[in-house]
C-alpha cells in the first residue's frame, strides 16, 4: 500500500523537491502551501507519478490548518508521513533594532506553524500506532548568531519539539526526525532580505552551498530506514562550512 505524505511549504525550496523524491517513490502526495497557483502547476507536473491533492492555508493559522487538513476524505487522512517544512526567516538585525513584525512571522510560522498542523495530523497518527514526523529545523537551532537571535530562537524551539514529539510519540509506533540543514540556496535568502535578489545572492558567493534536492535526498533517507530505525537528527552542511556562520570562501 503507497504511504501519503503531507508536506508544509511544498511549492518552493526543500518543500519541492521534497514532493518531487516521494513523487518518484509513488507516496501519493498531499500538497500544502499559500500560493495556489504553484500549488495546481506542481500537481499537474507529479501527478503523472502518483495521486496528488492539494490544500491552500496559512500554517500560522489554527483555523485555516484545521478547517483545510479537516476537508480531507477519510481515505486521505490516514497520513503516514508529515514533512513540518514551511518557515522563514526574516532581517538580519541586532537584536535591539529588530522588527516585531518580522518577529511574529518567525514565531508563528517556524514554531506555531509546526504546533498547528502537528496538531491536525497526530491523534490520527496515534490511533493508527504509526506515522513519523520529519521537522525542519536549522543549523540556526543549534549554533546562535549575532543579528539572528529571534530566527536562532525560533529554531531551537523546533529542536525542542522535536525531542518532545519522540518522547510523547515513541511509544504510539510513530517515529519523529529533526533536519537541521545549513547553507541552502533557495528562496530562504530572498525572503530574508525582504526581496534583496542581489544581496541574497551574496549569500552563496565563493563556495558550493547545498541544494534543495541535497536536502530532499536526506528526508528520503529517514523515511525508507527499515522500521526499526528511527534517524533521530540529522545535521547537513555544506562541505565549506564548518558551523553556522563559518564559511570557507575561495
């Protein structure tokens, strides 16, 4: 029997190729995201591989996530896997010159967000005695840096969560992973500098950063290690990078 997946955030960056790697290994798909457009173009594109469907809604909204994740079909909410994907970050400032703003979006994407649809999808899960929850976290969750607390914070906070869900989890047969990937070139930077294309890009410059599918291939790896394993954390950096903010450059 195919297992269904549930990805957060899956029009873009890790979400995608993410959907794109369980696509090729016949999941079929539940599809998340805010932009229904990219949300209909990748259904049409991985439904040539598998069953497909999508769900329009705002992780940070309890209502939103719980009205969308509700609308499934019985046969459709038996999920075996939930990728907690979706997140940002937001500024680059020291802490005291920060924007509220951007602080309520971290916080409530990186951490309510993962609460929220956890909460949606756990109690079938358990009922079940089976699932596994993948949580995307940061090397920013392990290793904090100067004008990056909020994001760092928020970070952690999916780093506690993570152990929490496999204490509480483990014994219900449901398997909980932590990804925490360093530097990734996606739209991650964009967003950060609120759209900054050229200054995003400097990001990456002088070295090889991973890639999304970097990252995907991971995820694939814990969720086809046999049943008696669980990949508890994983931490995944580029080869020029030796901590959060440690960056080798040629």
């Amino acid at each position: 029997m195919s297992r269904i997946a549930l990805i957060t955030g899956a029009t873009s960056g890790i979400g995608r190729a993410t959907a794109e790697a369980f696509a090729d290994l016949e999941y079929q798909l539940i599809l998340c995201g805010r932009r229904q457009e990219r949300l209909d173009e990748l259904q049409e594109q991985l439904s040539q591989k598998t069953a497909v469907t999508t769900l329009n809604f705002d992780v940070r909204d309890w209502s939103e996530v719980n009205d969308a994740i509700s609308t499934l079909s019985e046969e459709w909410q038996a999920i075996d896997i939930l990728l907690n994907n979706a997140g940002s970050a937001r500024g680059m400032s020291p802490i005291q010159e920060g924007s509220v703003d951007d602080w309520d979006q971290m916080i409530d994407g990186n951490v309510q967000g993962v609460l929220y649809v956890s909460k949606a999808v756990m109690p079938g899960m358990v009922a079940r005695k089976r699932g596994h929850i993948i949580n995307l976290s940061s090397v920013a969750g392990k290793q904090t840096y100067a004008n990056g607390a909020v994001y760092c914070a928020s970070k952690a906070a999916v780093e506690a969560l993570s152990a929490g869900m496999r204490l509480d989890l483990t014994q219900h047969g449901i398997k909980v992973t932590n990804i925490a990937p360093g530097a990734v070139e996606t739209e991650f930077s964009v967003v950060r500098f609120s759209g900054d294309t050229e200054r995003a890009a400097k990001v990456y410059e002088g070295f090889e950063p991973l890639t999304a599918e970097d990252i995907a291939d991971t995820i694939v790896y814990a969720v086809t290690a046999p049943a008696h394993v669980t990949i508890a954390d994983m931490t995944i950096l580029a080869s020029a990078q030796a901590a959060a903010t440690t960056i080798y450059r040629k």
